[in-house]
C-alpha cells in the first residue's frame, strides 16, 4: 500500500468557489503529479513537479494550478469551480531511479462534484 | 499518433474462471509497459512493468506477455477472485521514465460474479 494521502475523498461545492485538493506522500518521492479521470475513460496528466519549486502543466489544459513548497506535499488549486470541473483528481508521486522502472504510486483521489 | 487501445471494454467472468484482456498500442519509441488495477473508488496500483526485451512476466495469479513486434500485450488471470473485479489499465512509456511521458488506456471493467 503506496503512502500518498489526498483529501477530501469527495467534494460537492457550488459554482464559483476556491478549493483546494489536498495530496501528501511520506514516502520522500522527488516527482509528484496530478491525474484528471472522468469516468470509463484514461487518465490525462494536469501538473508534474520533479521537485521542490519545480512545477510543470502537464497534456490536459487545466484552469487548476499547483503548488510545491515542501517535498512531500503537492496541493491543487481551483479558483473559481465550474461545473466543468467535475472529474475525479488523481495525485501520484514517483522516486527518480534514472532507470525506465520508475513506478508512479497513486492516492486514492478525490471526487469532485461542481453544481 | 502515440496511442493505446484496450479490449475489451468490459468482462463479466464467474469466479474461478480465467480471462485475458488485450491492449494493443502505437507509442514509439517504447520504454515499457505497465499494467494497473484500479479499484472502485481507489487509485491505481501497478501489477508488472515490461521492457523491451521482456516477453512474460508473472506477479501471482496475474500474468503479462509482451510482443513488441506487433505491439501486443495481454493480462491473463487465473483462477479469478471477487476481489480480482476492477478496472485493469494498461499504460505505455515513450522513453525512459525520466524523460518519457505516459499513455494510459481507457481500461477494461472487469466484474467477477460468484
């Protein structure tokens, strides 16, 4: 069972709100990143981080952004909630090996309903 | 254009069976190849990671081949498991992980019926 934690596990809120997703990795990775997946369908890289004050977008344009301030914690910010912003929001995080086995390990993702 | 196609999009097997799920891709170039079992409401977990040269690779009663000549791989599962019902995903690497990006397929809903 991989150590990445991510809160809420679900959220509805309205239109127009500021959340935050929550995503902490105790595991000491250096590269953390966030996943949109909406159901029966692939998971689309949003933002990457290969470390601290390292943060990238990633293939999906997103209106979120991201933060890394500390190694072990990568939050995911949304201004002003739309409702198409509901998706579920997956945070992994991977070590550099320098080798082609790196493994990302996913948190159990939150589920995000915008009314 | 760098892709990865599951099949099929959802099984239903009694417990006890085997099956075999199919990915087929056109990333290039490969750096490996990785299957996931996501579970409801969960995050993805990886089963096995294959390379190149790599063409069978067990992790209990799952099974992966590759053949990356036809850029083929298929997850046998023996002897299935009601805990064994989940999305299993296959995902491809373009190049070393370092450097290389990720595709992911869209899955394939297993549910397995006692």
């Amino acid at each position: 069972e991989a150590d990445i934690y991510q809160t809420p596990r679900y959220l509805v809120i309205g239109t127009g709100k500021k959340i935050t997703l929550e995503c902490s990795q105790t595991m000491g990775h250096d590269k953390m990143y966030w996943y949109q997946q909406d159901p029966g369908m692939e998971l689309h890289l949003i933002h990457y981080s290969y470390g601290v004050n390292s943060t990238e977008k990633g293939d999906l344009s997103s209106e979120s952004t991201v933060s890394r301030i500390r190694t072990e914690h990568f939050p995911l910010t949304l201004e002003s909630a739309r409702p198409s912003h509901t998706s579920q929001y997956l945070c992994a995080s991977s070590y550099s090996t320098g080798g082609t086995e790196e493994t990302q390990y996913f948190g159990p993702g939150t589920r995000l309903l915008v009314l | 254009k760098n892709q990865v196609e599951q099949s099929p999009q959802s099984l239903i097997i009694l417990e006890g069976k085997n099956c075999t799920l199919q990915c087929n891709y056109t990333v290039s170039p490969f750096s490996n190849l990785r299957w996931y079992k996501q579970d409801t409401g969960r995050g993805p977990v990886s089963l096995t990671i294959m390379t190149f040269s790599e063409n069978t690779k067990s992790n209990g009663r799952y099974t992966a081949t590759l053949d990356a000549d036809t850029k083929q791989s298929s997850l046998h599962i023996t002897a299935s498991q009601l805990s064994d019902s989940a999305s299993y995903i296959c995902v491809v690497s373009d190049r070393g992980s370092t450097l290389g990006r990720l595709y992911f397929g869209r899955g394939t809903q297993l549910t397995v019926w006692p």
